[in-house]
C-alpha cells in the first residue's frame, strides 16, 4: 500500500497515558472531520503536501529511531486506504507498543481482529467541535482497558456533555478516561473545579505538553 505521510518525527507524548515519553509520530494527510479548533487543518486537506510512504518503509523508519512508542495521527488515520495493512505489520513487532488516535467518528470493530490490538485513543467531540452528531457511540461497547476515549473541552456546556457520556457508557473504570482543555478557550483551573465539584473519580486532566514546551503553532513537534 501507499500512504500520505506529511509527517514523521519522534518527540514527548504531549497527551494520554504515555505523555512525557518518546514515541514516533506518523502523521496522515486527510480528515473527514471539520472541528472548530482543530490545529492540524493544514493536514487535513489533499492539497498538503505529503510524502508517498509504503508500510515497509513507514515500518523501517520506526524502527531506524530505535523508540518503542508509535503514535499514528493526523489527520484521521483510519480513513487511510489500507490502514489495516499498516497495523498488522506493526503488530508483528512484539518491541513496538502502537496508539491510534482517533477522532470518534469511524468504528474501531473491523480493527479489533488484529493482534496483538493497537491501543486506541477515541477523541470524542463535543459541542465545541461543531463534530457531536459525526460521533460513533457504537465504539463505546467494544473499548479495552487498554484504551482512551479523551474529551476536549472549551466550555461549561462541553463539561457538562463529557460528564453525560462517561456516565451513560460508563467509561471510568472500562477504559483510561481524560478532559483536555481546548487550548486558549477555558482555564485549567475551572475544569479542575468541576472535576472536583462532581466528583469525577478516576478522571484525568491533561494538558498538552508539546504546547508549553514549545510555540503552539510549531509543527513535529
């Protein structure tokens, strides 16, 4: 298969589980979503500029960093022509751990017979986005433990419709489960007084590091 990558790097996490540590990004080209903060827009259409990857040559340059955590990206990842071919490649390197981050609008059962399982990170989107009726909430019955369904929130009433989605599928406890703050639209602060004053155990806030370590339009990073 071909694929358009229009990036590949290695840096820090800036989110989910394994923020902090190293992981090498793919980033795809092509979304299907239209989210009203998104920072990759300039990924998202078939006008970016990309270089044509197969997946042996995606695999190679993985392994040439000698970095065990793959995140692939975008864009929106699943929408890539042949993806599967891609993850099951990857998954027969018992020394790579991979993360798919995606945006809650494709279903994750055609994946779920790879094996060993990529681990996935379900963006669910929330008023803010302008994206909730895009969403797939059939994912929710088929998550591991191993997963992450994050919520980007950039106001009271996107809290609010978090909070109603973790509890009607009863996310905490079936998979890993964080609120993000959109960048520059709510404080930090206030979301960790709702979290506090509804009682959201076993909830994680986080920040994206990458934002505060570096410019936040600065790209592979």
């Amino acid at each position: 298969m071909k694929y358009h990558v229009v990036e590949k790097f290695v840096s820090i996490n800036g989110e989910g589980k394994r923020a902090g540590q190293l992981s090498v990004f793919i980033r795809f080209r092509g979304c299907n979503l239209n989210c009203s903060y998104c920072d990759t827009k300039w990924a998202n259409t078939s006008e970016a500029p990309a270089e044509i990857m197969t997946e042996s040559e995606i695999y190679q340059y993985i392994k040439n960093q000698n970095v065990k955590n793959v995140t692939l990206t975008g864009g929106e990842p699943l929408i890539q022509p042949g993806i599967e071919i891609l993850l099951q490649k990857l998954a027969r390197d018992s020394e790579l751990r991979v993360e798919i981050e995606t945006n809650g609008s494709i279903n994750l059962a055609p994946y779920r017979s790879i094996h060993p399982a990529p681990e996935f990170t379900v963006d669910y989107k929330l008023p803010g986005s302008g994206q909730t009726e895009h969403m797939c909430e059939d994912n929710f019955a088929n998550l591991k433990a191993n997963d992450t369904v994050k919520f980007v929130a950039g106001s009271k009433e996107d809290l609010v419709c978090a909070k109603s989605v973790m509890d009607k599928y009863h996310l905490v406890g079936k998979c890993h489960v964080y609120l993000s703050p959109v960048f520059g639209k709510i404080e930090p602060a206030d979301m960790v007084l709702y979290m506090e004053q509804e009682k959201m155990n076993d909830v994680n806030l986080q920040l994206q590091l990458h934002k505060f370590i570096w410019n936040p339009e600065l790209r592979g990073v």
